[in-house]
C-alpha cells in the first residue's frame, strides 16, 4: 500500500510540475509585459472594447483570400474610427498592399472580441484587385478617417492613393463620399479640384464645421481637410461648392522630431499636419503634425476667410508643447479639455486650456502604443474613444502576428461629470468643479497663451508633465528681402513662400528659443484682410451643378 501510495503521490507531483511547465511556456509575451506593466501602474483606466491580432474581413464567396495582394493581414492596421449606437466605422487605409477593403463596420451587438470586418456599405464600393472601375465610380481608393454629423451622416474622406507607404499610386483624386446612415447609400459627393492639390497631396484626415448652419439638413457646413505630405488645409464650403487651401510652416513636419520611438522601436516618420480637432463653442480649429512636439490652432473666422493674399502670414498660434509626438486629438465637448495622446509615454492625457490642469487619463505601455485617432461621441460624451494599433511594427516589418495588434479603447474623461446635455450650455462650457479659478471666457482671451493661470492640479506622475504652455518671445531673427518672386511657377518653393517664412538654422536658437514657431504665441494676430486675391490656383468656384446621389 505505501508503494502505491507513493507512486500516486509521484505521478501527482509529475502532473502538476507538468501543467506548471505548459502553463509558463504557453504564456504569451505580451502577458507577461501586461503583468509586468499593470502591476505597479495605477493609470489605466481604460476598457478595452474589441482587439484583434490581425483583421479579417466577411469574405464574398470565392473571394482570392489566397492572393497577397489582395488580402495580407500583416498589412492591415486602422487608423480611423466613428462611434454610433449601433455601429463602429473602422477606417483601414491602403498603406501597403493586400487592404481587401478600406472602410468597414462592426455591429456593437457582436459580443465576439475580435469580429471580422464588414466592407461598407458593401464589396461593390472595393478597389483592391480590380481593374473594372473608374474613378468616377462610387468606390472608395483609401479612407484614412470619417466622421458623423449631426443629421447622422457619414463623412468618409477617400485619399485616393495606394499603397502610401510603398510604391504611393495615385490611384484616383481624393474625394468625399457623405453616407446617409439609414440607408447606406450616397447622398452627396466631393470632387476636389486639381488646383487646391499638390504633387504628393495625401488628404488624411477632416473636421466638419456645423456651428452657423442654419438649413437643418448639414447641407451648408464647411469642411476643413488636412493635407500630410504636401502639408495644408483644405477648406470646403459646402453651400457655395467651393474650396480653397491655406498652409503654414507650423504644418510642416520638424526634421528634429522626425524619429519617434515607442518602448525599443525606434522610427523616422517625416509625416506633416494629421492631428485635427475642432472646438465649436470657441470656434477653434487645433492641429498637429506628427514629426513635431507642439500643437497649434487657428481660428474658423480664418479659415473662412477665403485663400491668403500674397505676402501676407497666416495667424497662427502656438497652443503648446507636448512631451513627445503624436498623432490624434480631440475636444471634450463638457468643458473644452483638449485630449491628446503622447506616443513615447504610451498614453491619452488631457489639458483645459482654462485652468493649465493637467490629467493622465490612460496609461498603459502595451495598449496605447500607437493611438492613430479618437473621437468623443455625441451620445456618451463623457467618453473618448481611441483606436490604437502597433503601426511602428508594421512600419518596421517586425510584426509579431501572436500579438493583439490593433485596439478600440474606451476611456472616461476626467474633469467635469456632465449630467446635462450640451444644448443646456451652448455659449459657454460648464466649469463649476473649478471654484476660485478665474476662468477667461471672452473669444480675444481665448489665445492668450500667456495668461497668469497657474495649475490647480497637475495629476501625472511619473511624468513632470505632458504638455507646456508658451512663454512671451521675439521672433529670432530678422527677415531678408527675398527680392521678386514668380508666383505663377507651380513648385514646393513657391508653395512655401505664399506668404510664409522660413524657420531659422537650428544652430542660431538658444536655450529659450528652439523654433521661430515658438514666437507664434508673442502676440494675438492682425485681423486677415477681407480682400479675396484673384489668383486662379488658390481660389476656386465651380459651377452650379445638381448634387450627386447614389442613382449617378
């Protein structure tokens, strides 16, 4: 009996020493960073809603899943989400090859974690493998972002390029194609004018200005688009059907902030103006590029006004420095918070540009390594949405395919608890968990960046801080007579100089002074002049023509 019982007693033992060794070598690496990360780490209160590995797609029957280039998961990333009650839109732009379908949606119904993907509005608006299309084709080329309006349409913005980080093909003229969610057909298109493009334009991303439409039907907004890598923004008004462009070297990307690194990848993304946001209740449009540490912003009274004139700058403003690069921002519509997403801390963190307060709102080195977009929903604004995705590994082609790679996260907003709707409010944000600030509300205060306001709170240890406002600075040098310039010529030169002005060698800076776009904050800008220049390649109207629908 004892040898029996001994034996039973080994062959337990060797059992569990068993199940203990198949337990560790199956722990997946990224768990093990997980438990490493979570233990010690008390910001990340976050709620993953979906993830998946690598995306899938539902496939038509016969479809050539087999064909690499027609679908290579190990290619496909998101960049761009819209949040609906029913529906989650997932943007899944062409930059390599193998993107089956670019825009797509899962029902919030799916409970599975990681649902395949449904092309939107169905496969017939897909490119990818086929030759039997035109660009004047309701199809979609490549959507890097879309957004919702008011009279719940979908605004699905169509790069028309492919394979951006290959071979860039120009497929077709970018465009935007207006969604009317109820039936999932087209009800307006946009056909952007080659003038208002330039050589290499990538049109990434869009805010949709509803604040002085008076029709009801979402028909008289503006649109406002940035352009990455030939960097502007595009300006689209909607009622009048015409578009022009503005830029600015704050659009340009910073050849000093063109390595970005997120825990061991270090990569050189030179990516201009993408980070775009909209404030309507101060009437502010904030934008980022990628390769920069600062955020900027310009008013829409600015961006209404029609092309610059020759010579003639347009008023930017520096808002701040961040800690590192990053892609996405956002507005909390409850008190105006702007919400942005450093890539080298791995986190989504906020500041009230009321107040100087500061909160990290996630952070979490495993699933905010690459947060590409976010976006507050109408129905839970309390909220930001954020879709992150390892776009480095990609980019690096060190992807490892046994990894969550792509991520929806939920995260709540700090700050103001809102139990009433906005419309309560609709001239002015609620701040009354801010007692004994002196919160400046008047629109010229709105830019003085240097105002006395100290922090109330500064909640973001480990860090000292993910963003810095601008001090007072003269500009740093002086500028020369550039003599007569030809403005007629179409090259990246003559782009540059409508009106702007190049930053100083880096040399010539000082510890106080870094970049001459630090100066932007020295003072509230002049007033744009009214007058509209008649210069054909800044300043489009077409003519008067009947709205596409999906019948044309």
């Amino acid at each position: 009996m004892t040898v029996i019982m001994s034996r039973l007693w080994l062959s337990l033992v060797l059992t569990a020493a068993a199940s203990l060794l198949n337990l560790c070598t199956g722990l997946h690496l990224e768990d093990v960073q997980r438990a490493h990360v979570h233990a010690p780490n008390p910001r990340s209160s976050l709620q993953v809603v979906k993830q998946w590995k690598l995306f899938t797609y539902n496939f038509l029957p016969h479809a050539p899943t087999q064909d690499v280039n027609f679908y290579n998961p190990s290619n496909i990333l998101a960049t761009g989400l819209a949040i609906l009650n029913d529906r989650i839109f997932i943007a899944t732009p062409k930059l390599f090859s193998g993107v089956s379908s670019t825009l797509n949606w899962i029902s919030r119904e799916d409970f599975d974690e990681s649902p395949v993907l449904n092309a939107y509005p169905d496969w017939s608006y897909t490119t990818t493998g086929r030759t039997d299309f035109n660009c004047s084709d309701l199809v979609l080329i490549s959507v890097y972002r879309m957004r919702v309006d008011s009279c719940n349409r979908l605004w699905v913005l169509d790069a028309g390029i492919s394979r951006s980080l290959e071979d860039y093909e120009k497929t077709c003229p970018p465009k935007i194609l207006v969604f009317d969610l109820k039936t999932n057909q087209v009800v307006r298109r946009i056909d952007f004018p080659s003038g208002v493009l330039r050589g290499e334009s990538l049109f990434t991303n869009l805010v949709i200005d509803e604040t002085t439409t008076k029709s009801g039907t979402c028909d008289d907004v503006f649109v406002y688009i940035s352009d990455t890598v030939e960097p502007g923004i595009v300006v689209y008004d909607c009622i009048r059907d015409t578009t022009w462009r503005v830029s600015h070297p704050a659009m340009y990307p910073d050849p000093d902030f063109a390595q970005a690194q997120i825990l061991n990848d270090r990569f050189v993304l030179m990516d201009g103006i993408v980070g775009f946001t909209f404030d309507p209740h101060k009437a502010v449009v904030y934008f980022q590029p990628f390769a920069t540490d600062r955020i900027f912003s310009v008013t829409r009274e600015v961006l209404r006004a029609g092309p610059i004139s020759i010579n003639q700058v347009l008023p930017v403003k520096l808002v701040g420095k961040k800690s590192s690069q990053g892609i996405s921002i956002a507005v909390s519509l409850l008190d105006g918070s702007l919400i942005f997403s450093p890539v080298t801390e791995t986190a989504v963190a906020s500041w009230n540009p009321y107040t100087n307060e500061q909160h990290v709102l996630a952070q979490d080195q495993v699933r905010l390594q690459f947060v590409s977009d976010m976006t507050i929903p109408a129905q839970e604004n309390s909220y930001v949405y954020v879709i992150s995705s390892k776009f480095h590994r990609f980019f690096l082609k060190n992807l490892n395919t046994e990894e969550v790679n792509n991520r929806i996260i939920k995260i709540p907003l700090s700050g103001l608890k809102a139990t009433a709707q906005i419309s309560q409010f609709p001239n002015n944000y609620q701040t009354r968990t801010y007692p004994g600030i002196p919160i400046p509300v008047p629109l010229n205060h709105y830019y003085q960046l240097t105002n006395s306001i100290q922090a109330k709170s500064l909640n973001l240890a480990p860090t000292q801080g993910y963003f810095t406002r601008p001090s007072h600075s003269n500009h740093p040098y002086e500028f020369d007579n550039a003599g007569v310039i030809n403005y007629t010529v179409k090259n990246p030169f003559t782009a540059l100089n409508q009106g702007e002005t190049f930053p100083p060698p880096k040399a010539l800076r000082n510890q106080d002074q870094f970049s001459f776009l630090d100066s932007l904050a020295a003072s509230a800008p002049e007033p744009l002049n009214s007058h509209q220049p008649s210069l054909p390649d800044y300043f489009y109207q077409r003519t008067a023509r009947a709205t596409d629908s999906a019948s044309n």
